[in-house]
C-alpha cells in the first residue's frame, strides 16, 4: 500500500468481517490520529492486501462499520438502541477511537466508577483468604497493599482494584475479568493462566512477572511496563498494548492476531532480543 503522502484521497478497500467498504486514507488518518486504524493507514507499515483485489482484510463484525466510518468523516453517530450503542463502543474501544468513546458514553450516561476508597483492609482480604473459592467479585479495593500474600484462584472479576499493590503475590489462576485495574503493581507476581480478558490496565506495572498462558483478550494494557516479563504462550488477541515496554519480555509462542501487531510493532522495533513466535493470521 502506498504512504498517505502520496495517495491519500485514492481509494481504499477495506473487508470488515466479510463486509466491503470503500474509503480513504484521509478519512482513516485525520480525525482520529492516535487510532490503531490511523496507524495501520499511517503509511509507516505495509499491509497484507489480497492479490487481485487489493483488499485489506480486519477479522471483526462489520456490522457497525459504517458507522465508524461516518464519525470519522463527519464526527457524528445516529440515535440507536442501547444495546446497538454498546456493540458499537466495542468496536470503537477496539480501533481506538477515543473520540467516538467518549461521545457513545456521553450518549448512554455513563459516569466513572468511583474507586476512590476500598470497601475492605488488608487485614479483611487476609480472612477471606482463609476460606475456599473466594471471591470479591465487584468490590472495591483500590489503594490496598496486598503484596505477598496467596491469592491463587481469588475471582476478583468486575472488582475495583486502581493503585492496588499486588507485588510478589501469588495469583495462580486468579480472574480478573473485566477489572478496573489502571496504576496497579503486578511486580514479580505469579500470574500463570490468570484470566484478565476485558481488563482494564493501562498503566500498570507486570515487570517480571509470570503470565504464562495468562489470557489477556481484549484486555487494555496501554502504557504498561512488562519488563522481564513471561508471557509465553500468553493469549494477547485483540489486546491494546498501545506504548506498552515489552523490552526484554518472553512472547515465545504468545498469540498476537495480526491486527495487534499494527499496535504493538513501534513497541518492538526497538528491542533486539524479544523472541516472538505468534499468529499473525
């Protein structure tokens, strides 16, 4: 594919789930310039195209599509259901789209969890832990030191847990979905086949952890640190790694869709001794 520079009104042929869409460079580039489709569009990596057609092919529904492309020629969304405006902030949290994010929440309502002081102590999660399959499903730990403790298969799914220092701990086949996580210390923690698909942790730190078979799916890790980090065999499908530091980390056999590596590449150009092993299909 060409660089926007040079062709950036020519038409582009976009296969969104099976569904063909025409657009521009322009188009995909201007509005939102930080998107992982401005990126992939940015002229700075070569996209695979099919041989007759000249295709780019992106493995997600191409149901709201059209609607994406519309908020990125002319910065609206129609009136739809919930439940449509939710499927569309999917795919708009998916590209990247902050601008469209925040105007489908600003449609819906929503307002920002308040995370700012945990519901339990150390002290509380210390007894909790003593029984079997606990769990603290949506509750609010924020700001807790829970450094060093077994915390091994906790269901910590919908929690609250910002800030929260979860250092040296050991959280073997715990789950995370769907956490507020965002500023956490995962330092040196075993995180082996945790589950954090949907999970929200921009900003925290993982260096050296271990995230061996962890699933990451869908998971928001913008600007985390996973120095020394294993991720061996780690599942990173669909998962914004958008200025994470892998620098150092093991991705053996990690799977990275092809789609991810548009964000993640800028990460690893820059680091020289990253094995990576992945599925790029």
């Amino acid at each position: 594919m060409q660089s926007p520079e040079s062709s950036s009104s020519s038409p582009v042929l976009l296969n969104i789930g099976g569904k063909k869409y025409t657009t521009t460079v322009e188009t995909l580039t201007q509005r939102e310039p930080d998107s992982m489709l401005a990126a992939m569009f940015s002229g700075r990596h070569t996209l695979p195209q099919h041989p007759t057609t000249g295709t780019v092919f992106v493995d997600r529904d191409g149901k709201h599509f059209r609607h994406v492309l519309n908020w990125l020629r002319d910065g609206a969304i129609p009136v739809m259901s919930e439940s449509e405006y939710q499927q569309l902030l999917r795919e708009a949290e998916y590209y990247q789209l902050l601008g469209l994010v925040d105007c489908i929440n600003e449609r819906l309502g929503w307002k920002k969890v308040d995370c700012s002081e945990a519901e339990l102590t150390r002290q509380d999660v210390i007894k909790c832990i003593q029984a079997q399959k606990v769990r603290f499903r949506g509750v609010n730990l924020s700001g807790l030191d829970l450094s060093k403790l077994d915390l091994s298969e906790v269901d910590f799914s919908y929690a609250c847990i910002k800030n929260t220092d979860f250092s040296c701990a050991n959280l073997y086949k715990a789950k995370f979905g769907q956490v507020e996580a965002s500023s956490s210390s995962f330092k040196n923690a075993n995180l082996r086949e945790c589950e954090f698909v949907g999970a929200n942790l921009q900003e925290s730190i993982l260096d050296g952890a271990n995230l061996r078979s962890a699933n990451l799916q869908d998971a928001w890790l913008t600007r985390c640190s996973f120095i020394e980090t294993d991720l061996h065999s780690a599942h990173l499908q669909t998962a914004n790694l958008t200025s994470a530091n892998l620098q150092g980390a093991n991705l053996e056999a990690a799977n990275l869709k092809l789609i991810l590596f548009f964000r993640v590449l800028s990460c690893l150009e820059q680091i020289c001794k990253v094995q990576i092993f992945s599925e790029l299909t």
